[in-house]
C-alpha cells in the first residue's frame, strides 16, 4: 500500500513526532533498515552470489572500489578475492602507488598493472547512428573527441584487461565473477535496466558498457554498493573502519583524466552559434539590449519573469561583463535527458561580484538551451571573440600537463584545510587560446584551465562552491596564479554550472 503524508506547517518539534507516529503506527514500519543492516545484507549477497567461485575485482582506489574490496574482504575466503589495480595511463599524480599502500594496510593483496599503450591505442565497437542494427569500430582513443565514444572504449578496455588478467593466471572464466564498486548513480545516469528502464543515457559510465551488461545476463557480476549513494557508501566504510583519508577522498572517475581534456580537432561552431552568441550578450548588457528592439531581446524576455529582468537589469547596470561563447561543447542533464552544448564565458576587468555571476550561471541556460554550462575567466575582459581550437587529443603530453596542473590545485585545496568543503575538484583542460588578435592570424596553440568546484551529498545534484563562502577567495586566487604559471597555459577559468544543467564532469 503507498500512503500520501503532506505536512504542513507545524513546529519542528512536532514535525518529527508526527513523522515518527506516521512511519510506525500507520504505515507499521519497524525500524530495522539501518546502515549496519544493510552492510550485513551486502555481506549476505556477496556469499550467495559467488559461492565457492572467485572475484576478480577492480580496484581504482576511490571510496567506491575500496569499500566494495572491503567488503569481498570480509564476505569471502582471502584466496577468492583477486584485487586489480590498472593503471590506465589516465591517473592522478602517484594515483596507482597511493592506491598500492592504502590497500595494502587493509590486507588486500593488490595485484597492480600498467598497460596505458593499451589504453592510449586501443578501440571498440558501438551502435551505427545510422543503422540500429549495425556496429561501427571507433578510431583509436587518443584520436577520439566524442565523449561517449571515449568512455565506452574506456570501459572496454577495462573488460579485456581483466580477461587477459584471468586467462594468465590459469583461471577460467566462467569461474570468476566480477567485482565491482558501482553505485546507484552511475546506473542511472548510464540508464542502466537495474536503475531505470525509462531514463536517457546522460554518460556511459565505466563500470555499465555493454560489455558489462552481458556479463549481468550471465549472472558473472558482484555489485553489492549497486543500490547505494556516496554519502551511505561513506557510511559503511567507516564502520568497516577504514582510514579517513580513503573514506573522505574526493571521488575520481574509472575513466580518470581522459574525460577531463576535452579533446577536438576543430572548433563546435553549428549553425545556432552565432544567434546564440548574440543572445547571451543581450543577457549580459540587457540594461542596453532594451533601449535597441531586437527580435533575440524578446525571446529573452519570454524566457524571464519580471522579476528576473529586474535582476538583469540590476546585475548590467552594476557591473560590466564581457560575454564570449566558446566553440566547444561540453555534456550536461535536463530532466532524464543528455545534453551536449555550448559553454558560455563571462570576463570583467572588475574584481568579481561572484553572487552575480552564480545568478547569471542560473538565468543564461534556462534562457539559451544551447548553453549547458557557465564559466568565469579570470585574467580580465576577453576581447576577442574565438573561432578556432588548439588540436588537442588523449597524448602523453597533454596528460603529463594536466596532470601536473591537477596535483597543483589539490596540493593548495588540501594544504588550506578547505578539502572537506568540497565534495570534489576536477581540473578541466580545454582547447583553448585566448589574447589573440583575430587580425594577427595568430594560430591556435595554447590551452586553458578550468575549475570545477563541486558540493553535494548524492552527486545527483550539486552546486559549485561561491568563491568567499564555501571557499576563500584568496586559496581561489592562488589556485588561478600557480595554475596560470603552468607551460601553455593561455587562462583559467571557474565553473559557475550546477547539476542540472551541467553535470560534475564535463564529459
């Protein structure tokens, strides 16, 4: 039976005692869905689910993977539980050694491999778009720019190591299921069956290609956090007494920095740019925009309420921004759906009014629906618009940058003390070079930075941190000077985006 409770305004005190008697005395519940009852379930599902088999399970070294080993850990027989660590060439400064120790002091045996070449060259298959019936092979990965097509070659790449893992250690395997720390998340946003059968996919996530999805058919898959969020995974890891530093460790994800460049050939310019860089500047100088009659100026004004035209008003009249629409695309939600669109860039030469710009970052993609994503750059007003990409691919070069440009941002987030404020913080690279004289023909060939602060408690929805809230603006401020001194680095940029519309990673 499914019972309707609306509350009305009553008193807190009251509040908690009309729920107690509605959860127990109406709708009978008992009281017994605890954490500590839903880890003895995991204990109970993992022993039943592989028996006497094997587990062969992959270990990134995030909270995820590392509770999950945990729990094979205490389910199992030390001699089921094989414990991999691959090295895909896309991890964070001294990633696979720090995930070796910490494992280490748990008692898990931890086989680690690097086969990045692997990675770096490797190829799949995928669904023709212009056949349903029909697979197509993808280019190499450090050729491909799509972001799905990255991750879903990511994802396979994982599943064949793991197979060649398994054959050299003499096992077969139809013996051995695989283990993995999947949370609920990531089913729904790869719109998994065992979360939705309904959703659109918003990514494909490592851990939910269909090469994984075969072996659930099979019954081959361990994946006793699949019902769990990040905050409930937490939970469990400090009652399985892991240490803090592996338990509060911002998340990285299986495809690591590889779905942190984002990677183009050439510039995303279709044939809305132009209209929609025109409407963003009309958002951004609307204190001017509505002196001059423009048919753009009132499909801005059917997409506001009043009230937000005086905010608009307001925010225009206060300070001066430059409005730059960036040829790149990046991945975002709305609803249940995907989307793929523009990044649009706000620039001043004034000291930053960051209420305001989190206040843009709200209004521009309920306005323009081909933007998903708001940046600030710092640096000072962009001059000139751009319309050309630095040539940017998954190479060892522009790994080793952005990963150099990574540690430094985290050093200084986690020397200020300011880590636990922020659910996570990934360092973007984008293909970008600014500063440049269109009439200079000056090619393209530095990139850019950008800051993806991120708070949440379930990572379905979040929001950046406001710089002098959440966090300081002075630890921001050094972020932006050390990053900044980083080789063929052009500008650095804040992610203002909430999820929705953005999603935590850019692709």
């Amino acid at each position: 039976m499914v019972y309707n409770f609306i509350l009305k305004l009553i008193s807190q005190k009251m509040e908690k005692k009309m729920f107690h008697n509605f959860l127990f005395d109406v709708a009978k519940c008992k009281g017994t869905y605890t954490m500590q009852s839903r880890e003895s379930d995991c204990i109970k599902y993992i022993q039943e689910t592989v028996g006497d088999h094997k587990v062969l399970m992959l270990v990134s070294g995030g909270v995820d993977s590392t509770v999950c080993a945990a729990l094979l850990h205490k389910a199992l027989r030390t001699d089921q539980v094989l414990a991999l660590h691959i090295d895909n060439g896309f991890m964070r400064h001294n990633e696979s050694q720090h995930v070796e120790e910490s494992l280490s002091k748990l008692g898990v045996n931890l086989k680690v491999i690097n086969v990045s070449h692997s990675f770096y060259t490797g190829s799949t298959t995928v669904p023709d778009k212009s056949s349903k019936s029909q697979r197509r092979k993808t280019a190499s990965l450090n050729v491909t720019t799509d972001p799905e097509e990255k991750r879903n070659i990511i994802g396979d790449i994982f599943m064949k190591v793991a197979n060649d893992v398994i054959t050299e250690l003499n096992l077969k395997p139809e013996d051995v299921y695989l283990g993995q720390g999947t949370l609920r998340p990531d089913l729904i946003e790869s719109a998994s069956d065992l979360a939705s059968a309904k959703a659109n996919a918003i990514k494909t996530h490592h851990n939910d290609t269909e090469l994984v999805r075969e072996l659930r058919k099979q019954g081959r898959v361990v994946e006793p956090l699949k019902d769990f969020h990040k905050d409930e995974v937490r939970s469990i890891g400090n009652d399985l007494g892991l240490p803090q530093e592996l338990v509060q460790r911002h998340p990285f994800p299986g495809p690591g920095l590889a779905i942190r460049v984002i990677c183009a050939g050439e510039p995303h310019m279709e044939r809305n740019f132009a209209e929609t860089s025109a409407t963003l500047r009309i958002i951004i100088d609307f204190c001017n925009a509505i002196k001059r009659p423009h048919a753009l100026l009132q499909r801005v004004k059917s997409s506001t309420t009043s009230e937000e035209q005086e905010i608009l008003l307001e925010i225009s009249k206060s300070s001066h921004h430059g409005a730059t629409l960036l040829p790149i695309k990046t991945v975002g939600v709305q609803g249940d759906c995907r989307t793929y669109s523009y990044v649009a860039a706000l620039s001043s030469n004034e000291d930053p009014n960051w209420e305001n710009l989190m206040t843009l970052a709200k209004l521009i993609p309920r306005i323009c629906h081909n933007i998903n994503r708001v940046v600030y750059i710092f640096g000072g007003l962009v001059e000139h618009p751009l319309s050309d990409v630095t040539p940017t691919f998954l190479t060892a070069n522009v790994l080793s940058i952005l990963r150099y440009a990574d540690n430094i941002a985290h050093n200084i987030l986690q020397s200020t003390g300011y880590n636990r404020n922020i659910s996570q913080m990934p360092i973007v690279m984008l293909p970008l070079h600014f500063d440049r004289d269109p009439m200079a023909s000056d090619p393209s060939c530095q990139r850019s930075l950008a800051i993806r602060t991120f708070i949440t408690a379930d990572f379905m929805t979040g929001v950046p941190a406001t710089p002098g809230k959440q966090l300081p603006i002075d630890v921001i401020a050094k972020m932006v000077t050390e990053l900044k001194k980083v080789p063929g680095i052009s500008r650095v940029m804040y992610d203002l985006t909430s999820k929705p519309p953005g999603t935590t990673e850019w692709e």
